[in-house]
C-alpha cells in the first residue's frame, strides 16, 4: 500500500471521531489537502432547507478569508451541477473558469468530487495546487472519490446528531414551559384573586405594591414561557458558531436582511464569558443595521488565531456621519455602551467606523486562553448567495 492510501485510511479514521458538525468539515477538508499533498482544499455544503443555496464554505490552505463568496459560476461550481469529478491541469484554462476573488491564491491544477448521499448531492470537496504545481493523477482523483464517499456518509450522520440533539432541547424546553404555565403562573394568578378578597384589610398603598410585584412576576414568567416555545431558541451553552448561525437565520427570515457569516478558527472552544459577550455584540450589531443603516447586505466575520478572538459587523449602508462619529467617543449613539464595557472588561477593545467601500464596521477583540491557537489553517464561510 502506498504512502497515500496510507494517509487515506488514516483521514477516514480521523472522521470517525467527530459527532458535531463544525470540526468535522474542518477535519474532512484539511485531511483531503493533506493526503494528496494539495496546496489548498475547500468543502462548499448545500442547505439541508434550500438545495438551491450554500451553507457555507470550509477551506484549507490560507488564513485569511476571502473577499468575496462565491456566486455559484465556476469550476468549483461544476461537480454539484454534474454530479462528477473534475480534473483539470490548469484552472485558468477551463472553459467554465472565471477566476478567483482578491486575495485567493492562484490555482493551477484542480481536482473536485461531488459529495453524496444516495442520488443526493450535498456539496463538493476540492483540492487545487498554486500555478506551476504538479496536475493530479487519475489515482489522486480515485482516492478523492473514496474519501468524499466516506466523509459523505460521516456529515449525513453528523447532521442527523445534530437534529436528534436540537429535538431534545426543544422538548426539554417545551417541558420546563409547560411546567412554569401549570405551577409558577398559576400561583401568580391565585396570589392576584387572594389579593381581592383582602383589600379591606391591607392599606391602599401595600395593596397597590404587592399588586405590582405579582404583576411584574406574572409577566417575567409568561416572557419565560415565551421564550421556551421559540423554535429558534439554543442554550446558552451552545457554542457561538451556532449560536450567531441561529441569529443570522433569524434576522434574515424574520427581516429579511441577507446576512453573510465568515468563521475562521476553534471558536466551538470558546469559554462562556467570551461566547456570551461576542454573541450579545453580534445581536446589537445586526439590531443596529436593521434600524439605521439602511443596508440590504451584512457581513458578520469571526476569527479565532494567535491567542485572541476578533468579530466584525459590517454593512454596505448609508454608514456613519464623521462629525458623529468624532463626537462620541463612547459611542453614547448606538446603543452599545454595554457591549463595549463588557468587552473591555474581558480585556479587549471597542470600536466603529466607517468601512473604505462604504457602510459601518463594528469591531471587537479579546484575548483568549492560551492552546487555543488554530491547529489548522482552515474556516468556514456562510453567506446569504444564491448558486
């Protein structure tokens, strides 16, 4: 057995030992650049809900994302329309090619393979050398297609882990809220009535206060309740990867605001404190969009490397007047002098401007625990483009 059959079998196991979603696409795509000896390497996924539209993009090869998402057109595009592999010397060259967006490395030899379960094309795994590298043989295209199979029926699983988990937190959910309606709700309720028949006996002024109280506490715990029946909902624990994924789906269905999100980086490994802050930001920041830029388009782009974690939110809005900007320094206008101090007090910093093409960029950063570093250049891309 060769030395590449050899690093095959060992990436088929290395799948095995991921049950969530987010680092097995990163294993799938940076073990596929590795065995083959490629340059770089990519896993574009379709939507599970809209076949017709990305779900995001992992790539191995570089740190820094692209510019740009990809519109659908392509080589990279072709072995989800075929259903085939595709093995070029020269990418430049393809009829179908359009090139790559500022930033991405040249390509010259590329081979792709369609991602598949049964007769369904769930996405495509590539693997491309920089111009002036060795073209990829028809073994390298076989073994592609071998380990595409394997890595196939390894996210089909993932995703079907990841439905049967998110079922059990919303019937957890759902129990907790049927239990606060039938107990903490009705005593509420009862409280309010008992308080009826004592009001000849209270003062006036006592009376009126612990009526406030029971309203205030009947209308927190409905609020609960509420909030334990949104579909949409995740635990606090979950990682901030699905938590912003769950909030840019939000926006974009329930504002029709097209998102863009870009992951680069171990962000599943995040503590708590950081999870929460960051996530709070990503909210406030896209509130903010919606309500005063004036923007069809945002971007939301996380990055975990060299021992910090930084998020930035931006727009192709109308952005931010200069002199407003200048006259407030705490950024008293935009509602996120919360998100700053908490941020701060992290030990990470704050600010807002105006992007060069145009919009507002929010931008945060802290530091975050030491062997957090990427192990692997590679990150995920979601986008709101259609193919």
């Amino acid at each position: 057995m060769d030395d590449k059959a050899l690093r095959l079998l060992d990436a088929c196991s290395r799948m095995g030992t991921h049950l969530e979603l987010d680092p097995l696409l990163q294993t799938v795509t940076h073990s596929a650049r590795e065995f083959l000896g490629a340059d770089l390497s990519g896993l574009l996924t379709l939507s599970d809900e809209d076949p017709a539209q990305f779900a995001g993009i992992w790539v191995s090869g570089w740190n820094s994302p692209p510019k740009h998402y990809p519109t659908g057109v392509g080589i990279f595009n072709l072995p989800l329309k075929t259903g085939k592999p595709l093995r070029v010397t020269h990418a430049p060259y393809h009829p179908e090619s359009v090139g790559v967006p500022e930033g991405h490395p040249p390509i010259g030899p590329f081979l792709g393979v369609p991602l598949r379960v049964k007769e369904k094309v769930i996405g495509t795994l590539f693997v491309a050398r920089i111009t002036g590298g060795q073209p990829f043989s028809q073994e390298d295209e076989e073994l592609l297609v071998t380990f595409a199979g394997q890595a196939s029926v390894a996210i089909h699983n993932s995703r079907l882990y990841r439905e049967v988990e998110e079922l059990a937190i919303l019937r957890e959910r759902e129990r907790m809220a049927v239990n606060l309606h039938d107990t903490v709700a009705q005593i509420f309720f009862s409280i309010g009535m008992e308080l009826d028949s004592l009001r000849e006996m209270i003062p006036p002024d006592r009376l009126e206060y612990i009526r406030s109280l029971v309203t205030s506490g009947s209308r927190k715990v409905r609020e609960a309740i509420g909030h334990l029946y949104d579909e949409g909902g995740l635990p606090a624990e979950a990682d901030l990867h699905r938590r912003i994924s769950t909030l840019v789906a939000e926006f974009q269905r329930e504002h029709r605001l097209q998102v863009g999100l870009v992951v680069t980086g171990p962000v599943s490994r995040l503590p708590p404190e950081v999870t929460e802050v960051f996530y709070r930001a990503a909210r406030e920041g896209l509130a903010n969009v919606r309500k005063h830029s004036r923007a069809e388009v945002a971007v939301i782009s996380l990055a975990v490397h060299s021992g910090h974690v930084q998020m930035s939110i931006q727009d192709n809005g109308v952005g931010v007047p200069d002199n407003l900007l200048a006259q407030s320094p705490h950024i008293q206008r935009f509602g996120l002098v919360a998100i700053q101090r908490q941020v701060e007090r992290l030990g990470g910093a704050f600010e807002i401007s105006n992007g060069d093409e145009g919009g507002c960029v929010v931008r945060i950063w802290a530091p975050v625990p030491s062997g957090m570093e990427e192990g692997v250049p590679s990150g995920v891309y979601s986008h709101p483009d259609r193919r």
